[in-house]
C-alpha cells in the first residue's frame, strides 16, 4: 500500500492519537523564503497514545506492520520546545512502511513505553533515554545501554554540554 | 535426580532429542555470575554477557554493550554531510562498503539527485563483493569459535582477493569510503571487471570447499543444529532482519521485497534467488539455519555481481555535485539490506550545510537483542555457538 492508502485505512479504522499527515512538498514560487519540505511523508501522532497508535497498526489486518525497525528521538534545535519521536515501522506481508513522529514537550518528556507491544523497542528506548533524558513509562529494564551508568546528562540534545572531565580523566 | 532438576528448569530447556543421555544435569549447584568478555575471542570485539550459571546451564543472560562507544550520531551532527562518510566505514567495518551506501542513499533520498548507471551499477558490485567478505569472515570465524580452525583459512584465503580487488579501486582494504553520495569516487581502474569475472569464477569453484569442510561437517551439525532456536514470531518481534529473520524461515529480503538501485530490475531478470532456511538438520530457526543461509547467500552474490558485468555502460561515475554541499529541508529514512539485516539511515536536515539528525539503526545492535531471550536454558558451551550465530559486529552494536 502506498502512503495516502495506508492514510485512509488509519482514518477509516480510527487509529488512536492520530493527529495528521505530513507529505513532501515543492518550495513555494511565490513565497522566496519557503523551502519545501523533502524525503518521506510521514504521520504525526500524539505521544501519550503513541502505544496504542501502533497497536492498532500491528493487529490491523489491512495495515500489517509485524515488525518495528527502528525507534528514536530527535532534538531538531536549541529553541525548539519539542523533541521528535521517530518510528519506523514495516509490513513484510503488504511490504510497506510507516515512518511515525509524536511531538513530545521537552519540559515533560515522557511517554508510555512500546515494549508490550513491540519487544523490538525495548532496546531503543534504553538507548533514546539515555540520549535525550526521555522516559518511557513501564519500560521493564530501564537502564543505560550504552553510556556508563554514572553519565551525566543527555548527550543528543542539542543544548548538551560537553564534559570537561570524567572520573579525573580530562576530557579538553 | 535428573528428572527433577529437569522439572525446574525455564520451559525453553530441552535436553536434544537426538542427544539424550549425552549431557546430564543431575546436581542443583549454587548460581554463579559469570562475565562473558569483554576481551573474549567469541565476543568478536568488546562486548560483555554477564550470566547466570547453574553448572553447565545458562540461567540468566545480560549483555552490556556500549565498550566501543564512538558517538557516531553525535559526530553526525557536527561535520558537514561529505565530511561524516568516513565515519560510517566505522560501524560495520566488514562491510564498509554497505555503511557508505546506506547514507549515500540516505542523503541522495533529500537531495533527489540521479544517480549514473555505471556509478549504480559498480555500487552493486562493491556491495555484493562486500557481502561475500562480510559472510566469509561470519561463518569462518563461526568455525573457529565453535573448535574447527581449518575453514577459517580457507575463508580468509577468498576475502584477501576481495580485499586486493578493493584496494584496487579505491586504495583501502577495510575502510573504503568509496561509494560516496551522488556516486562512486572514481572509475575502476582498467582490467577491474575482468579480474572481478575471475575472481567470480575461482570463487564458484571454492565454495563447494565451504559446504564440504565445515557445513555439513557432522561435528559441526552437531554443535549448532537444533541450538539456539528463534521461532518466526520472536524473530518478528525482536525486529531481527537479514540473515537471522531468513534464517528463522521467513522469506524477506529488502532487495527484493523494497528495491533499491536497480535490484528489483536484477530480481525480474531471475538472476538471484533468496535462500530461506527449512530447517534441514533440525528444528526451524537453529544455528545451522543462520549459518546455512550465510553460505547460500554468497552464491546468489556472485550471481548478482555477474549480472552486473554483463549490464556494464560506459559513462560517467558520478553525478553533478557541489563541493560544500546544502541538503534540502526535510527528513528521510533508507534501509537496505547489509551483510547483517537492515541498516537504516534516518537523516534530518534544516537545508544547511550540517545534518540536524543521523540516525543509525545498526542490524547488528537490534538482533543482538534477542540474546536475553535464547541464552536462558542453553548450555555454557553453545552459549557461544549462539552469539557466534548471530555475526554481531560490536562497532556497529555500539556505534
């Protein structure tokens, strides 16, 4: 199914959180500053039922998406107040995909866990929440996975300081 | 005695039916935590599983990663585009090749520039000659993991004319770097081809050799069929991909499933085929099964890169390009089908010079997660055989 098919089968089975969709488009001739927006279209969902939005994605029998691929968070700016969600997700029997984005306030960055409904996730998210100080609710093992347990802050957000040492070892 | 110890074991514990009476459980000893690496040789890099063992049986199973940390997602977000390609040699360095190709196209995906023939074509090249590396050193080092020392050599002795071939080409023979975006860096240097089509012909003739000496070695069955089971649900919702998800019987390959580049134009000229494990010497989704698809797929590789050659144009190898290079607004995510599963690129650009986001969703990384799940209710010993089995490669697990 292409994108606008999957779109219509997410309205006409009232997928929950779903916000909107949001497509590429050309720069606009008349306006000079519009840059357009370029690569996939993707749909725009309310974190808090983010959970439950993929759900209804898996257990569709039209939509089909077995499996999650990828999981992560993006900072997009210094100013922005949200930070992004990215969620991929693929179909292998209808072979298509789903690229999702939830918006999540930056002042209170939590959001229930997908580990219940994708065991795929389960490791995205130790690794999102150690990146960007994002928690995800009954997540069952909530550890870091790739920074040392005793890291302080959130290294991919953008206001991210860098360390001038770690445990006496100089960092400059 | 048996028995009972039998009871209280985690449902997934089986004695093989083939092997009962071979190992036998017979005393409840104290748990003991032991720590598999980090400087182990079947880590096959820095990585560390802490378990938990009741004699000979793995109980409990942690992996904690992270030892060969790099930060590449952050260095992402601070060279310019062109800039951060070398590093992407770095996560999976036996299929740098691969790496260099899934952000190419990640960043061609934004930028919407064409790409030559010949530049595409030569990239498939590169890319499947890449595989076969890429499967050689995963199963020899399999091999020697297992105990069998002797195909490990005969494994390397083709990967070193793989090698030689790209040193030719680009002048490295690990970390290329040489599929770059808009194209290839330069043209095969003359008589290339040729000694590609040779090296396809000594390689058919060798492969039988791999078969022989180890895949159907009855040690070699022994050790891995019919351990390490991943069934089709777990593997789908584990988000396993590439060889671990054929090898737990699904056919799925984003070559021919999601066409890149000119793979869908290959696959309806029924030049490859995909090998999708049946579960011959023992249940469906085993150790022989991964290992089985591995061997198999380096065939279908050749096949490939034959086809390549015979579609061979002359042109240019690399589109119009400028030198500091602007990436227009907007985000993408490309997956193609590495060595090891899916590697995706999810790349966010603001129309500037420097990415505001690079994402690398490493297939090493998400099939190592199943771990946790399979360890429990194996035996120390094929405790190896199954992280060998899943050909992790810990610089991309930790980027």
């Amino acid at each position: 199914m292409d994108f606008q098919g999957i779109l219509d089968r997410l309205v006409a089975i009232r997928a929950p959180g779903l916000v909107k969709a949001d497509e590429p488009r050309k720069p606009d001739p008349k306006d000079k500053k519009d840059k357009g927006r370029a690569g996939d279209p993707f749909v725009i969902v309310e974190p808090a039922l983010l959970a439950s939005f993929v759900e209804a994605c898996r257990d569709d029998d039209r939509l089909h998406f077995e499996q999650l691929v990828d999981l992560t968070a993006t900072d997009p700016s210094k100013d922005s107040a949200d930070l992004w969600i990215n969620v991929q997700l693929l179909s292998l029997k209808f072979r298509h995909r789903l690229a999702i984005k939830a918006l999540l306030p930056k002042s209170a960055a939590k959001l229930p866990s997908l580990v219940p409904v994708y065991r795929a996730s389960q490791w995205h998210e130790r690794e999102c929440a150690e990146m960007f100080g994002i928690v995800f609710e009954g997540h069952p093992d909530p550890r870091n996975i790739l920074l040392p347990d005793d890291w302080v802050g959130s290294p991919l957000r953008k206001d991210y300081e860098f360390p001038k040492e770690y445990h006496g070892i100089s960092c400059e | 005695m048996a028995n009972e110890v039998t009871k209280t074991m985690p449902p997934s514990t089986r004695l093989r039916q083939t092997d009962v009476g071979e190992v036998t459980v017979d005393i409840r000893t104290p748990d003991l935590e032991i720590n598999f690496g980090p400087q182990h040789p079947a880590t096959h890099g820095v990585m560390r599983v802490l378990m938990r063992t009741d004699g000979e049986l793995v109980t409990g199973a942690q992996p904690h990663l992270g030892y060969l940390h790099r930060c590449a997602e952050k260095i992402g977000e601070n060279v310019e585009w062109l800039q951060y390609l070398p590093y992407t040699d770095r996560y999976d360095y036996l299929a740098s090749m691969n790496n260099n190709l899934g952000y190419s196209l990640a960043v061609e995906a934004l930028l919407g520039v064409e790409i030559p023939r010949r530049a595409t074509l030569i990239r498939i090249i590169c890319a499947e000659l890449n595989r076969i590396g890429s499967h050689l050193v995963a199963f020899g080092t399999y091999g020697l993991d297992i105990g069998a020392f002797t195909p490990f050599l005969y494994c390397f002795r083709e990967r070193e004319w793989m090698m030689a071939l790209f040193e030719k080409i680009c002048g490295a023979r690990l970390t290329y770097s040489y599929i770059r975006i808009g194209g290839v860096f330069n043209d095969a240097p003359p008589g290339w081809f040729e000694e590609v089509a040779r090296f396809c012909d000594v390689f058919e003739q060798k492969w039988p050799e791999y078969v022989d000496l180890l895949l159907v070695n009855q040690i070699y069955v022994k050790r891995t069929a019919n351990v390490g089971v991943i069934s089709r649900e777990m593997a789908l919702d584990f988000g396993l991909t590439g060889t671990m998800v054929r090898g737990s019987g699904i056919d799925w390959d984003l070559r021919r499933d999601m066409p890149y580049m000119c793979y869908g134009e290959i696959w309806r000229d029924g030049a490859f085929k995909i090998p999708v494990a049946k579960g011959e010497m023992g249940a469906l989704g085993d150790c022989w099964d991964r290992s089985w698809v591995r061997v198999m797929e380096m065939m279908e590789s050749i096949k490939i890169v034959r086809w390549c050659l015979d579609h061979m144009v002359d042109g240019p190898v690399i589109g119009e390009l400028p030198k500091t290079l602007k990436v227009p607004a907007g985000e993408a995510y490309v997956g193609i089908e590495n060595p090891r599963g899916e590697l995706g690129h999810y790349v966010v650009s603001d129309g500037g010079k420097v990415s505001v986001r690079t994402r690398v969703r490493g297939p090493s990384f998400c099939n190592l997660a199943v771990l946790e799940d399979i360890l429990p209710g194996a035996l120390v010993g094929d405790a190896i055989a199954i992280i060998g089995s899943t050909d992790i490669v810990v610089g991309e697990t930790d980027r």
